[in-house]
C-alpha cells in the first residue's frame, strides 16, 4: 500500500518515551498485522469499573489501531474481537458486545470512507443477531468498492470450526466431481478458510501478556511472527504499535529455511 509520509508524520510528532517513528524501518513495514485484543476486562477491574467499560474503551484503541495501520500502509489489519467460544460468557456481556460491535460499525463508517477502507469479516456472522448481522452486510456494501487497506473483523470465529468447515466444503466438491481427491493440498483448503485471498499475517501482536493463541487463525499464522505486550487493550496506543514493529523489524524471518546471505 502506498504510504502518505507527510501524514505519517504529522501522526507520529515526537518521540515517545523510548519509541519514534525513526526507529522503524518504512520500508519494511508489514503488510498483514493481526491482534487479538485482550485485557478490556481487566482494564476496567483495575479501575473498579464494569467489564463492559472495558470493551468500550477497547474501542477507541480499535479506532486507534484502524488509523496507525493505515497511516503506516498496511494491506491488512485483521483483530480478533469475539471467538465461538466467547459465547459461554455471562449473556449481559454477550449482547452488550454484539450491540457494541453493531454501533461502533455505523459510527466508524464514515472513516472507513474517509481512509479508503475496506471491511470484511471472519467467522459465521449468520448466525449473530439480527441487527448485528444487518450493519455488517450494511458495512460490507457500503466499502465493497474501496481500494485501501483491509479491515477484517474476526466475529463468532474459531479457527478449529473454520478448518473443519474448508474440510466440508472440499469433501462436498470431491463428491460432485468439481474437485478430485488428488488436488486437495494446501492452497485448495487455504482457499475455503475466511481468509481465502488475504495474505497471511506477518505479525501477531497480543495484548495482556497472555502467550497463547486462544483458537486464532491457526493455519494462517504458521509462519508469522509474535508480539506479545503486557499493555491491556484500552491502553494500547499508536507508539505501542510502533513498538511492535519495531520488534518485527528486528527478527530474521527464514520460513523454515537459512538466512540468504
Ligand atoms: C478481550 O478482553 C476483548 C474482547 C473479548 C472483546 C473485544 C472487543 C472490543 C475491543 C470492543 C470493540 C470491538 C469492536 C469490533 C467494535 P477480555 O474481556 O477478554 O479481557 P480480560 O481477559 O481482561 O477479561
């Protein structure tokens, strides 16, 4: 993606603490970011507020972090914001989610315009409910025409479900004859996950220290980097982004073979 420096710059003015924009490398900025976000409830704990003030914090670190990559020229920024697992939570958080997720959607329209962003979606949104299910097919016209970065949303996603769901699907085109049994490798089923057309992510950034990767794209990450901060989500800022970049920045990517000299 074409970067706006001057932009970038107005966006990133000064240094903070430890961190600047000229400790990162422009030219090798990640194309794909992904983030599971965690720690919202935490964060509101430690404050003696509800965990539902959390999750709404966590949305101006969303907005935030929608902002930082597209100044910085991502492709992709994909977050994971409910899992199918997400469901067993007490019902109160489970519709204040769904309700947040349906209004932070319309009010942020207006940006994914404005920066050229196009949204989409992983996991089953089918079976969310119904308001919830109507502002994201809303949301996916109204930026199907967009030619900026990718914003994708992991709602109601699991990665073990969306795996067996590809291995459905390739079993189905088996047995109508579109697809022979020997021409299932690994760009076939890559093409049946959520994901299909998306690069995989080069860095994975998790918040709240938690070193586990919670049911999250688990194909797609096989060769991605892992940053994971101590930051609870609401406090995730544009310099801790900046950071794990950085980071990336530092690491020798080999996919499985030696460093080209
Ligand atoms: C993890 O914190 C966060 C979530 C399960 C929800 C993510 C939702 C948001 C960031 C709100 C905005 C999202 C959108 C898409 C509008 P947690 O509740 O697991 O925190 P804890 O581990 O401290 O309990």
């Amino acid at each position: 993606m074409l970067l706006d420096i001057d932009k970038l710059r107005a966006y990133y003015e000064g240094a903070h603490d430890d961190i600047s924009l000229d400790d990162v490398d422009l030219e090798r900025i990640p194309a794909h970011v992904s983030i599971i976000m965690d720690g919202n409830g935490r964060w509101a704990t430690a404050r003696g507020l509800d965990r539902s003030q959390g999750h709404v914090a966590g949305v101006d670190s969303l907005r935030e972090a929608v902002t930082t990559s597209v100044r910085l020229g991502l492709d992709v920024l994909s977050v994971y914001a409910f899992s199918t697992e997400n469901w067993r939570r007490p019902k109160r958080e489970v519709d204040l989610l769904m309700h947040l997720f349906a209004t932070t959607l319309v009010n942020e329209l207006p940006l994914f315009h404005q920066e050229n962003v196009r949204l989409r979606f992983l996991g089953d949104i089918d079976s969310l409910p119904e308001r919830t299910r109507r502002v994201f097919q809303r949301g996916l016209d109204e930026t199907a025409d967009h030619t900026g970065m990718t914003f994708a949303l992991a709602v109601n996603y699991g990665s073990r479900a969306e795996i067996a769901r590809a291995a459905r699907e390739i079993a189905r085109d088996v047995a109508r004859g579109a697809l022979s049994a020997d021409d299932v490798d690994e760009t076939a089923l890559a093409g049946r996950l959520y994901t299909a057309d998306l690069p995989d992510p080069d860095l994975l950034i998790r918040t709240s220290g938690e070193m586990r990767l919670s049911n999250y794209l688990l194909w797609q990450l096989a060769y991605t980097e892992f940053y994971v901060t101590p930051v609870l989500w609401p406090d995730f800022s544009r310099w801790d982004f900046l950071r794990a970049v950085a980071s990336f920045q530092g690491r020798s990517r080999r996919f499985g073979g030696v460093v080209s000299s």
